[in-house]
C-alpha cells in the first residue's frame, strides 16, 4: 500500500474532484470572513492546501495566502497551477502539527477533512495549537469535518467512478470500514489510468479519517484556545447539521 497523496494520487487529484464547487467554497470562505472576523481577513494560512485549490482562488481575489502540505507530490501540482495561473503563493512542506513559520495571520484554514486525518487525540490538539500559534489575538480558524451523527448512520458505501478525459480513462473505486471505538472510518482507494486497454498507471492508498461529534469539537477548540463560534452543514453553511450532514464546517475565533 502506497502513502497517502503520493504521486499518482496527487497527479489525478484534480480530475477525481473536478466536480467540486470550489468557487462557492472559496465564497462561504469569504463570508466566514466578513461575518465573524473582527478586523479584515487580508494574510490566510491554508493547513492541509493539497493542490491548492481554495489557496489559488483566495489568491487571485487578493489575499495574501500561504499554504501547507505534507505531500511534497500535491505541493509540486499546486506550484505548477500558480505558475500557469500567475498567482503569487507561497508553500511549505511540513506535518501542520508541527508547524512554526514564526508569523501570524488573519485566517487559518483546515478544509476537506484534513483536521479529520488527525486521528488520535494529542494529534488533533497539537494541529489546533498550530493553527492557534499562526493566529493573531483576534484571528478566525475555519476547517470542515465529518460529522459523527451522519456517518453513524450512512455509513460509507462502496464506490466506482469512472471519468473519461482528453488523456483517457481513469477509475476510482473506494471502500470503506468504520473503527466506531476510535472515531475513524478507514477508507480503501485503488486508481488506475487507462488508455484504451492499456493500464498507464496503478496506485493503492488507504486514507484513515476521524469523524467528530459537535460537543468533541467544542472541548478540543476550548482546550486550544478558540471559541467555537458556528458549526453549520457543509456546504449549506446556513442549515444545521443532522444525520443527512456528512460534512460539516466549523468557524472558531481566539480566546
């Protein structure tokens, strides 16, 4: 089994979530902003950025953004994609939990579960303390999860996706199991690139995501030193959440 995020998942990232409405994202992003910061959110820091796909778009409207990764190989992919775009960005590779850049920021982001691939319980906390130490007194932390109630209750189905594109096919297909004592849901990728009948490309990776339960949150935000100010169903920000809600994102100001 291969890491997670490594090259040939990194190199299909794009294209696997090509769906995903990360313009409408980016806007309840900047609502967050507008409606619970204190002072202008101008310098983000995007925790777990993958390829960059909320950082280039808060770029581009002008923010200040620097995004992180552990994944050298998702990291490589965002660059290239700031280059092509021209949008100025800066990006580390580094286990957030561990992160010190020595600057402070307006905003931190944790999104599309990437608190989640915390799995224990000090790893939760010292990825929150990190996103605390790059905050500045009156910052605002914004980062989705799954949430406990709707995964108890829809559990995760198997799947195969398939997506043709201009280089040829590529299929997805993903099982998962639940580890209910400890709150993760270990999910099993396997990808491979066709073209025609000829494979051009495999990978296996198994991804172990923590789902949360509202006041779980609320304890680990106020041990870390945040406030939790909002937790609305992903992305109907507007609807809270219940057990139809498998993502739910959370806004948190500092203590």
């Amino acid at each position: 089994m291969n890491p997670v995020f490594g090259e040939i998942y990194a190199g299909a990232y794009d294209l696997i979530y090509r769906d995903k409405d990360y313009d409408r994202e980016t806007e309840l992003l900047e609502r967050a902003f507008r409606n619970y910061a204190t002072k202008p959110v101008r310098r983000v820091l995007d925790l777990g950025c993958g390829t960059g796909n909320h950082a280039l778009r808060l770029a581009a409207k002008g923010y200040e953004v620097v995004g992180v990764d552990c994944s050298l190989d998702m990291l490589r992919v965002a660059e290239q994609k700031a280059r092509d775009k021209r949008v100025r960005l800066r990006l580390h590779q580094a286990d957030i939990r561990s992160l010190n850049l020595e600057e402070a920021f307006d905003a931190v982001l944790m999104m599309f579960a990437v608190l989640g691939y915390q799995q224990e319980n000090v790893d939760v906390l010292r990825a929150l303390r990190a996103a605390r130490r790059h905050l500045d007194s009156d910052g605002l932390l914004v980062f989705d999860v799954w949430y406990g109630p709707a995964v108890l209750v829809q559990r995760p189905q198997n799947q195969i996706r398939v997506i043709e594109h201009e280089g040829g096919t590529l299929s997805r297909s993903s099982s998962g199991e639940l580890d209910i004592r400890r709150q993760i849901c270990n999910v099993h990728f396997h990808l491979r690139r066709m073209n025609g009948d000829r494979l051009l490309k495999e990978t296996k990776e198994s991804h172990a995501v923590r789902y949360f339960f509202p006041r779980e949150l609320e304890l680990f935000l106020e041990i870390s030193g945040f406030r939790l100010l909002r937790l609305g169903a992903f992305p109907d920000f507007d609807r809270d959440p219940d057990e139809t809600t498998w993502n739910v994102i959370a806004v948190a100001g500092v203590v």
